[in-house]
C-alpha cells in the first residue's frame, strides 16, 4: 500500500471518528451520536481509493458488497441492543452482534448471487 493511500484512509476515517465523537458530546441529541457512529466513511474511502487505482468496475464492486455489509450492521446493532437488555453483558453482546454481523452480510451476498444465476438461468 501506498503511504499516500494510507495516509488518505487515515485522515478520512479518522475524521468520521472524530466528528462522531463530538457529535455524541455536543449534541442534545444523543441519538445522533450513534447515527453518526455508523457513518460510512470507511465505505467512502475504499470506494474512493479503488476507483482511483483500478477505475470505476471495481470501485462499484467494493460499493455493492459494502450494501451487504450495511445490512448486516443493522443486524449487529439490533443484536448488540436485545443480548444486551437480556443478558446486561456488553462485551457478549459485542462478540455475538459482529458474528451475526458477519453471517448476515455472506448470507445477504449468497441470496443476492442465488438470486443472480436463478434469474440468468431462466434467460
């Protein structure tokens, strides 16, 4: 990788950080703190450094699966809150949201590649 590359994706995510961060403090709204904390500057960046290196095919790749990947987070957030209101573990309910996280995401891509070859085959 790149320093320059490195550097970009330091400065853009730390900057979603941060501004989520204050956010959470400023705001009357705490709400808005976890909203902002799912900002997709992470999303952004790796769209942003792939269509600079490889063009705009694979920078809309990172974009779909970053679909999967956003769908998923709405299933790690309701996870992480129901284990939590059931058990009071925050760190269980932490490791238990990012495996469904995980799995939600692959599962959402197999049903979506399924779908794909199902509706081609049918051509």
């Amino acid at each position: 990788m790149k320093k320059n590359d490195l550097l970009l994706r330091f400065l853009l995510g730390g900057s979603a950080v941060a501004l989520s961060y204050l956010v959470t403090v400023i705001s009357p709204w705490k709400i808005l703190g976890g909203i902002f904390a799912a900002f997709p500057a992470v999303m952004l960046t790796a769209v942003l450094m792939m269509g600079i290196s490889s063009g705009s095919k694979k920078a809309a790749n990172i974009a779909t699966g970053s679909v999967f990947g956003m769908i998923g987070g709405i299933v790690c957030v309701a996870t992480v809150l129901l284990v939590l209101q059931a058990s009071g573990n925050w760190m269980f309910s932490i490791i238990s949201g990012v495996i469904l996280w995980l799995g939600s995401s692959f599962a959402i891509s197999e049903m979506k590649e399924h779908t794909k070859k199902r509706s081609l085959s049918r051509a």
